[in-house]
C-alpha cells in the first residue's frame, strides 16, 4: 500500500466551504434575533454563542482522542486527499483491511472530519467577529474620531491569530502521528481560546465583583494551579497513562509505587517511545499519572479554600461562586475516580475534560469582573461594598 503524504491541500477549499456552510446557521441567528439591538449587544452576542460553540468543539475534540479517533483520517487537512470519508471509502477499507486493529475506520474517519469542520465553523465565527469588530470600529471612528467599543476590537483579532495557530497544532497532531507534546498543547490551545472568549464576553456588560486583594491574587494562584494541573492531566491523557493506577487512594497496592520520572516527562520522543528511542517503560506510565494525582490533591484543597473565603466574604453574589467552585470540585473529583475505578470510561473521560473547561471559563469570567471593578479593595470592608469611612 502506498505512503499517505502528511499534507494534501487538495480538499482545502471544500472542507473551508462546508466550516463556513456550518457557521451560517448561528450567524442568520444572530442576524434575526438581534436585528435591531446596538452593535456592542450584537457583539456580545456572538462572542457568547461562539464562546458556547468552542466549549461543544474541546469536548468534541476530547471524544475524537478518547476514541482513538485522531488518526481515522492520516493526512490533513482532507481524509486520504478527499474532502469527507466518502470520497476516501476504498482507501479506508484498503487501510484498514492490511491493519484491522489500527486508526483508521469509517467511524473513526468520520468522527476526525467531523472535529476538522466544527474547527472550521468555529474559525469562521472568530473571522466574523473580528471583521464586525473592525467594522463597528471604523463607524464610530469616522463619526466621533473616537472609538468607544466595550471591548477594542484588538481582542477579536488576537483571538483570530490564536484560533490560526490552533489549527496549526491540529494539523501536528495528525502529521506528527499524536505525538505527545503537541497533542498536549493542542488541549491547552483549545481551553486558552475559550479564556479569550470568556473574557471578552464578559467585558461586553459590566458587572464589577469586589474582592480583597488577597482573595484576588488567591484567584490568580489559583488559575495557575489549574492551568499547570491541566497540562498534567492532557500529559497523562495523550500517553494513556490514566489506567497506570486503577485503585485509589493507593495506586498498584502502594503509597509509594516504582516510577520513572525522567522517562515519563521527558518531552521530546514520539507516542508510546522511550528517551532512549525503546518503549517507553511502565514506570514512566505510573510517574505520569501520580503526578496528576498529587497535582489533583493540591487543587481540590485550592478550589476549597478559595470557595471557603469567598463564601465567608458575606456577599451574596461572592457565596454564589463559592458554590460554583464547590461544586465544580465535586464534579472533577466523582469523574476523576470514575476514570480511575471504572476502566476509563467515555463518558467519565469527556465529563472530566468539560469539568476541566468549565474552571477556566469561571476563573477567567471571576477575574475579568474583579478587574471591571478597578483595583481590589484594600480592606475586606470595601471588598463587600461598605463605603469607605470619612476621615
């Protein structure tokens, strides 16, 4: 059977056409249901409805991972040179039939082009938004000779160059046979671009939180906490590492198990593949996966103290997100254990990723209102809105 070449750009423009074809729906939405509101209220509108979508396409991207999809289609962008699965049906079943139990299926072929033009669809919703942006921009700019824009249109921008170099690492994933580091990175791009959705959607209307400047810098720490922690977990995703350890709290009946961790975080070798260029040794698998376990304790105990003070804070509005964010910790928990206890199932994979997206929505969401509000509050009396004494 012939080599199938990484890049065939053949199919480029049809794949483009079926993305934009998909984004015309929410769009003629949007033109209907907001005809007649201002610009900014337009504006925010599709910030949050490709915010939503964005969310549906990391989880979309998680199940193509999940099962073991990312490959159904070896080339990019099209599937074996041809724009759908059905153009490349005697090539799949040719592939498949010299290797049964390898990537490519119809189902798996079908379920990577599908992620390839949801991508599509949420790029084309990006570039409408930045051109909206731009547009609105030029409008005021030549009746004020000001721009008065919530947001300027800059974020749209920096927001399209992302979603650009996010396809860039999707179509490493696939050309680079998934190797780790930059499926990795392909998650991380996913979920940096739904922070700039969800703060842009929330700059939009502004609706100020107070927080003490301790409980804001905790906020900060926080984010950092789960940002690092959610690279663990795409690491142990991408290696496969979650069924290393399949009892808790103990992991292979001890406290301590055997592992190797200059194998296991050692960025630079391909799926599967040790430093020295072997296979890439069991201990490595465990490391992986019990530094997450480790990195999960640190954040549960982060994400409970920080619902802690902000529900001891007394303000309403602050108590609500200290439920939020104890809830959200109970969600990561109960799917992180069912990964752990049950086998690594579907559903428990994809809930921990969702879970995984919803914390950085909030903490981006929580932080961009505490910066609406201006500078944090020196005392937590001004944190809950009290009015500063007189002198």
């Amino acid at each position: 059977m012939n080599p199938v070449a990484a890049y065939d750009m053949a199919p480029l423009a049809a794949i483009v056409l079926v993305g934009g074809l998909l984004a015309l729906g929410p769009l003629a939405w949007l033109r209907l249901r907001y005809r007649d509101a201002r610009p900014a209220a337009r504006l925010r509108a599709l910030t949050v409805l490709t915010l939503f979508l964005t969310f549906d396409l990391v989880l979309f991207g998680a199940f193509t991972r999940l099962t073991d999809s990312g490959l159904g289609c070896p080339d990019w962008p099209g599937c074996y040179g041809s724009a759908s699965p059905v153009g490349a049906r005697s090539d799949i079943h040719a592939a498949h039939s010299a290797l049964p139990s390898g990537p490519v299926t119809q189902g798996k072929a079908w379920i990577e082009m599908t992620h390839r033009y949801l991508a599509t669809a949420v790029g084309a919703l990006i570039l409408a938004l930045t051109v909206m942006s731009r547009i609105e921009a030029r409008k005021q700019h030549r009746v004020n000779n000001a721009v008065s824009l919530a947001v300027s249109p800059w974020w749209a921008t920096v927001t399209l160059a992302w979603v650009c170099l996010q396809g860039a690492f999707g179509a490493l994933t696939v050309t680079m046979k998934l190797y780790p580091v930059i499926v990795t990175a392909h998650l991380l791009g996913g979920l940096t671009l739904l922070a700039l959705l969800a703060a842009q959607s929330h700059s939009y209307v502004r609706a100020p939180i107070s927080l003490a400047p301790g409980l804001y810098r905790a906020a900060l720490l926080l984010a950092l906490l789960c940002g690092l922690q959610i690279a663990l977990g795409g690491w142990v995703s991408t290696n496969y590492a979650v069924l290393a350890c399949q009892d808790f709290p103990t992991c292979q009946g001890h406290w301590w198990p055997p592992m190797d961790f200059d194998a296991g975080f050692t960025l630079q070798r391909a799926l599967g593949a040790g430093k020295d260029g072997g296979y890439l040794p069991f201990a490595a698998l465990t490391a992986i996966h019990f530094v997450h376990r480790l990195g999960a304790a640190v954040v549960l105990v982060a994400l409970g103290l920080m619902a802690w003070r902000l529900h001891a804070s007394g303000e309403r509005r602050l108590q609500r997100w200290a439920l939020a964010f104890g809830g959200l910790a109970v969600w990561q928990l109960a799917s992180g254990l069912a990964n752990v206890l049950l086998g690594w199932p579907l559903a428990a994979a994809v809930a921990h990723t969702a879970g995984a997206a919803v914390l950085v929505m909030m903490l981006t969401i929580l932080i961009t209102r505490a910066r609406q509000g201006g500078r944090p509050a020196r005392s937590r009396g001004f944190a809950a809105g009290r009015p500063r004494p007189a002198p």
